[in-house]
C-alpha cells in the first residue's frame, strides 16, 4: 500500500447537481509523473483540486503514503503534515503570487511555517531553492510584477518546493507561458524530479507536453476516467473515442479537421451505446490509419 | 532639486501616489491638510476666543476685525468655524475608525467562511441598513443624553454595513484568487491568510470606501447639531452654527449659517475626491 506516493480510489463531487467527478481512481509511484488530461470541464482541475484540499471529495479516499486525507484537516498538525505532502502549482503565475510579497519572502514564509530553522539557515535554504528554479538574488529582491511570466512560475515552483512535497501539482501550469519559455520550465521541472524524486501530477489539456513529460496519462471525460495507461501505448493506439478526438484535435502537419469531425460522430455513437463509465470497455475498435496527408478544402 | 530627507520623502508618498499629479486631488488634499492643522492649531491661529462675546459687533458683515463677521452674540465667525473643525473632524474620524475595523471584520469573516456565517452576518448587515441612521442616532441619545457620543455610536453602528458589504465582495473576489489558494495549501490558518496576506491587498479599497464614509459621517454629525442632538452650544461646531445662525438669515445676516455651510459641503467633497482618487488608483492596479 505504501509503495504508491499517491493514492486516489472512487473519488466523486457533485455541485449541485452535476457530477464534476464521478468514481476516479488512480495511483502515483513515488517519483512517477502522471498526466490527467481531459477538456475543460472534464473535472480534471477539480480532482486537483480535492487532493490538495481546497475541494472536500463527497466520496472516495485520497491517500499519500497511506495517510488518508480525504476529510477536513483537524488541528495545526494535521494541516502541516499534508502541506508537506501535496503542493500545487497554479496555472497562472500573475495570479498566483501575492503581489505584496517580494520573492524572497515568498519562498521563506513555507519554511517558516513548516520547519525551526535558524534565519541564516532559513536564508541559505531559500537562496538554494531559488538557485534551483535558476533564480539569482537580483530576482529574490523584486516583487512579483516585475517578473516575467516564466520567472514567476519558477517562483511558483520554488515555493511549492519548500516544504519537500512528496508530490506537487501542476494545474494547467505552463499553460500561460509562450512556447519556448513552456520548454524551459518543463525542462527544469524534468531536472528537479530527477534530482529530488518528487512526483508530478500534471493536470493538462495540451497531449503534446503529456507525451514529453508523463510516464502515465489518465483521460477525464465528464468527470469519469475513460483511459488510462502508459502515456506511450495510450497515445500510439488510444482504446477510447474520446481519447482519439482529443489526439486528432492537436493540430500538426497533416492535420485534417473532417477527422475530428468523424471523431466527434464516433464518440456520440459510443456514447450512445454504453453511457462513459470506468470500467466498459470501447464498443468501437480503432481503425488504423495512416497519417492521412490530405488536407480538407477547409485548409 | 531641494535635497529632501529620506524619511519625510517616504512619508509623503503614499500622498503623492493618490493625488498621482491630478490637480483637482492634489488642491482636495491640499484642503484638507490645511483643515487639519487648522484644527490642531486652533487656540493659536484663531483671530478670537470662539466663545467671547462682542456685542458692538453682533451680525456685523465682514469687518476687517471680524473677517467672516459676528454671529447674533457678537461671536467672531471665523474662530468658531476654526475651532468648530475640531468637532467637526473629530466626530466623524471616529465613526470612520470604527465602522472600518467592525466592517472589516464582518465582511471579510462572512466571506471567508461563506454559508450560515455569511448569511447570518448579511441579513444582520442588512437589518442594520433598512434602519435610518439619523433614527438611531435619535433613539440612542434619548439613552445617552445629548453630546456627541451618542451620535458618534450610533454613526459608527450605520456606517459599518457600508463598509462591510464592500469588504465582503472584494473578500470573496480576493479569496478565489490562486494566491491566497497557495496559501492555504502552504498549510497556514485561515486567520493567518485573512490578517496578514487578505486583508493588506483589499485595505486600499476599504479606505477608499471610508475616505468618502468620512464625507457622509461629518454631514450627519453636522445635521444632529444642527437638529440639537450632537455638540451643545456654546461650544462651536459647524451644524450647531447654521442652526444658531438659520434665524439671523431673516435679519438679512448670511455668513454666520453660510461660512459653516460652506465648510460642510467643500470638506465633504474634498473627502469624495479623494477616496474616489484612491478607489481610481486600486482599479487601474487591477488591471
């Protein structure tokens, strides 16, 4: 039981009336890295939220290192010891930093709060954390607006890293980066999982970072897991409409938009058939296809 | 340029950024420094004792022994306007202090922990505004007696729901931001989250909404003097003067109800601009 860092079994929320996250299942290695993708609204930012509990589960149990924490933290103790097992990157970086705070302090005030350090020893561990995002002290002396987008996210970074999180969330979180400073950060977060063993969850829409960054990839549809498996084998012959529809809608060379209209009557087909449920297998069997080259009039 | 000491150009800061080079802000704020120290200084600046009495000079118009004239008891206008900014300002800073702090408290509280918390303390709020404030003010000096403190009590209670209703809303916009989220999943204390991280980013707001409450509280405190029920003469205070004032309008005197009118209203606007100037400030921060 405890060789899993992450435990997830049968988690559920309604709000209201809708189901955002029926029945989701799933566990993380210590120092894995899976990628729970799904659209928006696919409950997959809601399940993340849950684990790091800023959402109560309506049921199922989430688990780090067999330590149950699906209910309200009771007490300073209990609070503390799950911070330090889950921590969350936030999908926007302008946001997600107190535009109060300088940098430095940023980073200091978990590990004031988590660990009896000394102020140079508090000092000296905030300086190697920032080091490790690739921050100098010229950084550590600003306040977050005048950061870049990038640094920002690696002031994010170093923050979540403070309290030597067994696994850290990425919600959506190079998602409002530009292109080549995305690269950099997943680059770096590829560097700190090797140097650390932290495990990642990237909760993500975008399959092109799943393939370089996710050992695992678990698909969300309308709040329920439809796929699930390593992320080569799933992405090389998605089992699931739905996890095509989404492979086909990223657009490359060869890109053919009537295929993904052919994907959508496909799912609706399915879904007709037997409504998305965790364990029902495709009634549709994936038709291999070479990647077609023609090109719709559309483009 | 002239060398400025550090400290003072630290201090005046935060003045420079509201007024921000606007001209109209700058001459409000100008205003009401000049207000304050007149306040202060008082007993040296004023031309007369608020409270002697010149009977040779009683309703005179503007003499240049009596710069604003004499009221009906041949009191020198002017020095009770001076001395009448005391009352004047002190009244209405208090019920500003309070109802900030009881608003804040109220307000963030209700958002932070949301369902039967928040609607009890919004239907109290509530409760509170559907009651006239010069009402209470009333009711409450028929238990305290005439002076200023039952005015001020009942101030602060009215003002509160204005304050807290607006620290509700920017609470709650506040508190679904990833920040103060990031917070919470740093394992700190919903209090610690709301004293020292909410409620620094959501103050500038508040005191926008208080700087123009300032305004509002000095015109009710002015209109329970001038009723009878605020400051009690013969000490000087701006509404108790144009009620002393309002029956020599009829012997064709205007200055002694118009000169503490017209503190009234440029006080009261002076306030309005500033705080509209620092909630302008806050809006162009957010975006």
């Amino acid at each position: 039981m405890t060789e899993h860092a992450l435990e997830v079994e049968g988690l559920r929320k309604t709000f209201g009336d809708h189901v955002a996250v029926d029945g989701v299942s799933f566990s993380l290695p210590p120092g894995g890295s899976l990628a729970i993708v799904g659209e928006s609204g696919s409950g997959k930012t809601t399940t993340a939220r849950m684990l790091v509990g800023l959402e109560r589960p309506d049921a199922g149990r989430i688990r780090v290192g067999g330590r149950d924490r699906s209910h309200v933290a009771r007490g300073r103790a209990t609070r503390l010891a799950r911070a330090r097992e889950i921590q969350m990157v936030f999908q926007d970086p302008y946001l997600s930093l107190d535009p109060r705070v300088t940098v430095a302090a940023c980073v200091e005030e978990p590990l004031r709060l988590h660990f009896s350090m000394s102020p140079a020893e508090r000092r000296a561990r905030r300086d190697e954390l920032l080091a490790r995002v690739g921050l100098g002290e010229r950084e550590a002396d600003a306040l977050p607006r005048r950061l870049s987008g990038g640094q920002r996210q690696r002031v994010a970074i170093a923050r979540a890293l403070a309290t030597r999180p067994k696994v850290l969330i990425l919600d959506e979180a190079t998602a409002a980066l530009d292109v080549s400073i995305q690269a950099q950060i997943l680059d770096l977060l590829a560097e700190i999982r090797r140097d650390t063993g932290v495990g990642y969850l990237f909760v993500t829409h975008n399959l092109a970072l799943v393939r370089h960054v996710a050992d695992d990839i678990l698909v969300l549809y309308q709040g329920r897991v439809v796929e699930t498996g390593p992320t080569r084998e799933v992405l090389a012959a998605p089992e699931h409409p739905y996890t095509r529809l989404l492979l086909h809608s990223v657009p490359r060379p060869g890109w053919d938009p009537a295929r993904i209209a052919a994907d959508r009557r496909a799912l609706a087909a399915a879904l007709k058939e037997t409504p998305p449920s965790p364990a029902s297998a495709d009634p549709l069997r994936h038709v291999p296809e070479t990647n077609s080259t023609e090109r719709s009039a559309a483009q | 340029m002239t060398a400025v000491p550090v400290h003072r150009r630290r201090f005046f800061a935060p003045l420079a950024r509201v007024a921000g080079g606007d001209k109209l802000v700058t001459a409000a704020l100008a205003l009401l420094a000049l207000l304050i120290v007149a306040a202060v200084l008082a007993p040296w600046i004023a031309p007369h004792d608020p409270d002697a009495v010149d009977l040779s000079a009683t309703l005179s118009g503007s003499t240049p022994e009596h710069l604003l004239g004499a009221d009906q008891s041949g009191r020198d206008v002017l020095s009770r306007l001076i001395f009448g900014a005391r009352t004047g300002l002190l009244g209405p800073l208090v019920v500003v202090i309070v109802s900030t702090v009881l608003g804040m408290l109220i307000g963030v509280t209700a958002a932070w922990h949301g369902g039967v918390v928040d609607a009890v303390l919004s239907r109290a709020m509530e409760l509170v505004f559907s009651f006239p404030a010069l009402l209470l003010a009333i009711i409450l000096v028929a238990v305290f007696g005439v002076g200023l403190t039952a005015p001020v009590i009942a101030m602060s209670v009215a003002y509160a729901p204005y304050v807290g209703r607006l620290a509700r809303s920017v609470a709650l916009r506040e508190k679904a931001r990833p920040y103060i989220q990031a917070y919470r999943v740093q394992g700190w204390s919903g209090w610690v989250i709301c004293v020292k991280h909410l409620l620094p980013n959501i103050a500038p707001l508040i005191l926008a909404q208080s700087a123009i409450n300032f305004g509002y509280a000095l015109m009710d405190l002015a209109a329970l003097s001038f009723l009878g029920f605020g400051v009690q003469p013969p000490t000087a205070d701006w509404g108790a003067m144009i009620n002393e004032g309002s029956s020599s309008l009829l012997q064709g005197a205007m200055l002694p109800a118009l000169a503490p009118g017209v503190a009234i209203v440029i006080t009261v606007v002076a306030f309005g601009i500033v705080g509209e100037s620092i909630a302008d400030r806050v809006a162009r921060r957010e975006q």
